[in-house]
C-alpha cells in the first residue's frame, strides 16, 4: 500500500487507486471512487469532517466517542481507520469504522486441537496467522451508521477495493448483532460466509424487585446461594462516573479477569478506564465494591435507552472466589437496574454457565468473513465451519434460544 500522505484538508487519506474498471480510481482530492461515489480513509476520528463527528452514529449506544476513545486507548494492538462513504446521487455520508489485526484464525478452539493444528509453526512462524481488516469497532459489538440502502452494497464494494490496496488477506465484519442479518444478507451470500460469534446475553428487567426474581425465576440452587449471601455482611459499594483516580486499580482487576479468559482479542488499558467517564458521562456508570477499603471488584457499564450494557468486570480473585463476589455483583447491578427504572440487562460474550443459571437468553453475534484470495476463499469458507469457536462450547447448546445462533 503506498504512503499516507498530507492533504489540504489537513487529513491524512489514503489515495492510491484499485485497479478493478469502473472503481478505485483516484480522485484529487484523496480517496477512491465507487460505483456509487467517493470513499475517504482518515486515520483518526479528530480527522473526520465536523458535520460527520456530530452525527455519526448517533443514537446508538457506542457512538463515535467510543470508537474514538477504544481506537487511542488500543492503538499498540490495532491499526485503526475511518472510512467515509459518500453517495454522490443523495449527497449522503456514512462513516465506517475498520482496523487492521494480525489474526490467527485458531483462537478459540480446544486446546488440543489447536495444538494439533499448529505444529508447523514450528517452521514457519506465521502459519494460520493472518492480516485481517476488520470491519466494527475494536472493543465491543460491530454497528452501522445508517441502515440506508444504498449503505450495504456501497461498504461491501469499498472493503473489496480497500482490502486489495492494503494487501489483507482476510475481511472480517465482527460481532454484528443478529437484526443485522437482514440489511448484511450482501455479506451473507456468494463470496462472504456468516457463521455465528460467540453471542452476548440479555434479560428482561420484568420483575419488580431482586427478590421476587429469585424467588420466581432462578433454580434451588441459585436461589439457595443467595439466601446464604443476604445473610452475611453487605459488600460495601459505590457507583462512580469519572473513575480516573481509581483507573490502575480496576486496570489490576481487569487484567486478572482477562488472563483467566480462555480467548481474547482486545486488551484493555488503564489510559481506557481513565477516559471513558470523562468522554461519555452521559453513559458511563462504574460500580465499584469494596472489602476491608480495598476495591475487589468492579462492573463498568454504559447505560442508554432503558438498557444496562455490562461492558467489564475484573475480580481481586484472592477474596472474591470465597466472597462469591460474582454474585454479589450481579445482585447489586440488578437492584440498581430496578431503582432506576431500567428494563434490560444485555451483558458481553463468554462466562456462560452463570448466565444460564440466571435465565437469561442468547443475544446472537454475527462474524462475516472471507479470503481475498479466490482460490483459497471456497476452502477458507468451509473451514470456517469448523473454527468457528461457538461449536466448542457445550454450555451455549443448553440456552433455550441456541437455535438463533
């Protein structure tokens, strides 16, 4: 890909052209063009026009501070950009947010037959590890700025062109949620494959109380659990917006939580957690618990529209395993939910045992994926098939709703 280079915009854009007739020729202004107007590629948010930084994704509960904040905070694991699409017919723009991973595509299978998979590494250090331009934001659920019709086929012709200037050998759109699938149907067909991502979890908040919801809803022994936890001494709490004072202690906890994970993908850092109140007060609820003075535990949310997003969690796990902090959390999250006229619960990938045994539903996650390669890309989609990590986790085949995946 050639350099990136000044404009007089004072953004730096990507302007060399793709050789396919009809598309990808280079504009003066930076760029390429497609079949249904002009793309632009900034490297930073800071970059895009004003009238864009407004609107884009608004509404929505990642808006484009997230993207912002999760592109600077994850800078040293991510290349990030920002893709402007405008219609020439309508005058419209959208803004498309991607980045840049080397990837390899064994994550999240079982060990062994990763182990067995990955013997040639021996050799060549690289196999099975891929570059991959992503598609969605690097630290949560993939969005669209607009559902608008034209939006679709416009980002799927412009990631053909983008991932052959840059050399990718793989195109990820990652962790779209299922009400996606239908506007996405151009990604799901002929030289993309979708298979299903490790899903999130929701529940209703259609109880008037903690209590009656334990009571009503959750097994002997949860319920169990917990009258043996409201019995002893109330963990001390707090919910914080800015936590920039208290940022390294929750990064502590993140990271304890996050090296007991099996896969991950992003890794959090303390500059994020510093940041995220400040840039999104609107939104950001920390909840912090405490024992003997020390925090032990903490849950950062974003709350929007009746609904409390579950971002993170990080445990001290030398007190919170005999503590049952997990649940004291949940509890406690819960209650707050309720006092504050909340309706809906929706919390992240993985840990899924609990979650069952709270009655919560799958709230399917949607990778689509090819190979830019179109001899490798027939034999790519049907591996994908079998790498693809929500095979290899029996508890997900015990939800009620396991078919939507």
């Amino acid at each position: 890909m050639k350099p990136y280079i000044e404009m007089n915009s004072g953004c730096s854009k990507c302007f060399e052209a793709d050789s396919i007739p009809g598309a990808g020729k280079s504009l003066d202004a930076g760029g390429f063009k497609t079949s249904f107007g002009t793309v632009e590629i900034f490297l930073s948010a800071d970059q895009l026009p004003p009238e864009l930084c407004e609107r884009a994704f608004s509404g929505q509960v990642k808006d484009l501070r997230y993207y912002d904040l999760s592109a600077r905070a994850l800078a040293g694991q991510f290349d990030h950009r920002y893709l402007v699409l405008r219609n020439t017919s309508t005058g419209a723009a959208v803004v498309q947010p991607v980045f840049f991973v080397d990837q390899d595509i064994l994550d999240g299978i079982p060990r062994n037959l990763h182990r067995l998979l990955t013997w040639p590494r021996r050799f060549f250090s690289r196999w099975l590890k891929m570059r991959m331009l992503v598609i969605g934001c690097s630290a949560g659920d993939g969005a669209l700025d607009s559902s608008e019709p034209w939006v679709v086929p416009a980002l799927h012709e412009t990631i053909g062109i983008y991932a052959r200037q840059s050399r990718t050998a793989m195109v990820l759109l990652k962790d779209f949620p299922a009400m996606y699938r239908e506007v996405l149907q151009p990604f799901a067909t002929g030289d993309y494959r979708r298979v299903p991502s490790m899903p999130a979890c929701e529940i209703d908040l259609d109880f008037g109380s903690f209590e009656e919801f334990m009571q009503k809803r959750l097994g002997r022994k949860l319920r169990y659990k917990y009258i043996k936890l409201n019995k002893k001494p109330p963990v001390e709490w707090e919910m914080l917006v800015d936590a920039s004072s208290v940022a390294g202690e929750l990064y502590n906890l993140y990271k304890q939580t996050h090296d007991r994970s099996k896969m991950r993908f992003e890794h959090l850092t303390p500059d994020f957690f510093a940041r995220i109140g400040r840039e999104m007060p609107d939104m950001v609820r920390f909840f912090v618990w405490r024992v003997e003075g020390r925090i032990a535990a903490f849950a950062l949310c974003l709350v929007h529209e009746g609904t409390m997003h579950h971002l993170n969690i990080g445990f001290d796990y030398s007190v919170s395993l005999d503590l049952q902090l997990y649940y004291v959390t949940m509890r406690d999250l819960f209650k707050w939910a309720l006092e504050h006229g909340l309706t809906r619960y929706y919390t992240g990938q993985l840990n899924y045992d609990p979650k069952l045994h709270f009655k919560m539903r799958l709230a399917p996650l949607d990778l689509y994926s090819r190979h830019t390669s179109p001899w490798i890309n027939p034999f790519y989609k049907i591996a994908l098939g079998y790498l693809q990590p929500v095979r290899h986790d029996p508890v997900l085949m015990q939800f009620p709703n396991a078919g939507e995946l």
